[in-house]
C-alpha cells in the first residue's frame, strides 16, 4: 500500500519496533495528524482471548471523562410515557413499530447508537440482520437496553461508547480527536484501558493484553507497553 508524503512524514517521527509509554505515544500521535479534518484518535488492543468462546468474550461500555469529540446521534425504540422521557433527554430520533420498515427498506441509519427498552426488543429483535453487522443492536451489557432511557442518553451524549471484542480477537476504540489536549486524551486512554483490564474473562489463560497501539485516522501506529495489563 502506497502511503502520501505527509503519512511518510508523519511515520519517520516514530521507531517501529520500539514499545512507548501511553504519555508518549499520545505525544506522538498528535504530532503525527497530519490532515485537514480533525482526526479520530484510535486504539486498536489484541487481546490473548478466543471470540469464538461464548465465555471469552468482552464487551461493555465506558463513558470518557473528556467526550468522543464527536457529536453522536441516538434513536430511542420506547412507547408510552417513556417515548416523552427519551425526547425530554435530549434523543435525536424516538419511535416504535413505525421505524422498522424505514431501516429494513428504505436503508435509514442516520443515527450512531440505538437505545431501546426491554419491552420494546421483540420489535428491535426483526431489525437483527440490519444493526447487527453494523454493531448497532441495543445490548443491556452496553447499557443500551434499559428502562432508565434519560440516563442512557445522557451517557452516550457524554461520551460514552461502547467496545467489543472482533472476530480477530481485536478491540479498536475511539479515544478522542487529534485537537483534544493530550492530558484529555490520556485521561480517556486510562478509563478506557481500565475498564478493559477489568472485563478480563477468567477463563483467559497466558498474557491477557498481547499488544497495543494508537493512531489517528490518516496516520500511522504508534505501539504502547502492553505488559502493565
């Protein structure tokens, strides 16, 4: 894959081979942004766990102390007075039965999380094969299905986001914009890797966190001391 001169550029301010300390890599991945938007900061973790057993997997969700940076839209599956509760805190799009033919036909995903109450997950359920592929379905593990739908939008409006285990064993995880500060985007680093650390499935045998790395959109990795996990 041929890389632009500024990702060349950006690529001699890092050793490839060597571990940096979270502090430093930070540094460097800021320095290392390189286009015209603000770039996402990403964290990609390879973890010693097997997604193909169910009691190895890892999910949840943590809110960042500092926001995504990102301004995330939610759709809220409710009905009754929790339909108003959802539009009071602040949710762009709320709805029942209605929806469901305009995302299965009509391709509508004008949204970044789904919340929806438990009443309402047998309509959720026939969306499965739509905002499954697209990690969109609402999960109570995620907090995204719940009857407390105020609270939940609240979080996600706050920065909070969810992470999971991919089929390579892989966890990527936004943890903030190329323009935060970088005590911002050291303090969502900690929370994120603390609740990870903490979703250590117990039947997980050897080293837990096999690598870790940042970088931002356009720019290249930057590798992190995995060991202190």
């Amino acid at each position: 894959m041929k890389h632009g001169k500024k990702y060349v550029e950006a690529a001699k301010l890092i050793e490839k081979a060597k571990l940096y300390e979270a502090d430093e890599a930070i540094a460097l991945v800021k320095k290392s942004a390189s286009a015209k938007f603000d770039e996402t900061v990403e964290l990609h973790i390879r973890t010693g766990c097997d997604s193909r057993h169910a009691d190895q997997q890892i999910r949840g969700a943590v809110v960042l102390p500092n926001g995504t940076g990102k301004t995330v839209k939610v759709l809220v599956f409710a009905k009754g007075t929790k339909l108003d509760e959802a539009q009071a805190a602040g949710a762009d799009y709320v709805g029942g039965d209605e929806l469901i033919p305009k995302i299965q036909n009509e391709g509508w995903l004008d949204f970044d999380v789904v919340v929806a109450t438990p009443d309402m997950m047998g309509v959720v359920g026939r969306l499965g094969k739509v905002l499954g592929p697209k990690g969109l379905m609402p999960n109570p593990k995620a907090g995204t299905v719940t009857m407390d739908v105020a609270k939940a939008i609240a979080d996600i409006k706050a920065g909070k986001i969810e992470y999971r285990l991919d089929k390579a064993n892989i966890v990527h995880v936004p943890i903030g914009k190329a323009s935060f500060t970088e005590q911002q985007l050291t303090e969502n680093y900690n929370a994120i890797m603390e609740a990870i650390s903490k979703a250590k499935p117990s039947s997980v045998k050897g080293q837990y966190l096999k690598s870790i790395s940042l970088a931002t959109t356009m720019g290249p990795g930057v590798k992190i001391v995995a060991n202190r996990y």
